[in-house]
C-alpha cells in the first residue's frame, strides 16, 4: 500500500517567491511543464487511492487536488500579465477576464 503525496513539498512549489516577478514565455513554460506534472501526481495518487479502496488516501489526494488549482491560477494570472504587458490584445486592455 505506497502511493506518493507530499503536501508539504507541493505546496511550497506551488507558492511564487517575491522576488520572482519577471514573466517571461521560459518561465510561464516552467509553471506548465510544474503544473502538468503536479496534475499527473494527484491522478496518479488518485488510481492507486481507488485501486486499494483507501478512503484515507482519497482524502489527502482530495486536498492536495487544491496544490494543482492554485499552480494553475498563478499560471492563468502570469499569462494573462505578460499579454497584458506587452499589450499583444488590445482586448485585455479593455477587459481581463476576455479570454476566460
């Protein structure tokens, strides 16, 4: 009965460091390539949570589920600033949630 959460560490991936506030296309690739690969963890955790019948396992899965929202948000939120800043749609300007 193994299956891989680590709340503590995912969650501090999922934090942004203060001092990292320049948006390029690398670093939004990076936090894509970080979120598919947090996504992948969950639902790996998730098969071996209902494959052994482990409630338990599908609670903590169930709230580290919450690491891949908030990773996905500051991605969502850091392209949508780096369209922003180099005005590439006018229509962001306008309106921010355009492409929602």
């Amino acid at each position: 009965m193994q299956w891989d959460v680590d709340p503590a560490g995912s969650a501090q991936k999922a934090q942004k460091h203060p001092l990292d506030d320049t948006i390029t296309e690398a670093s939004i690739v990076s936090e894509i390539v970080d979120l598919g690969q947090e996504a992948r963890r969950v639902l790996h955790g998730t098969r071996q949570a209902f494959e052994q019948s482990n409630a338990q396992a599908a609670r903590t899965i169930w709230q580290e589920d919450d690491v891949v929202d908030v990773r996905y948000h500051l991605v969502r939120h850091d392209i949508m600033t780096m369209l922003t800043d180099i005005h590439a749609i006018p229509a962001l300007q306008q309106d921010s949630r355009v492409m929602q």
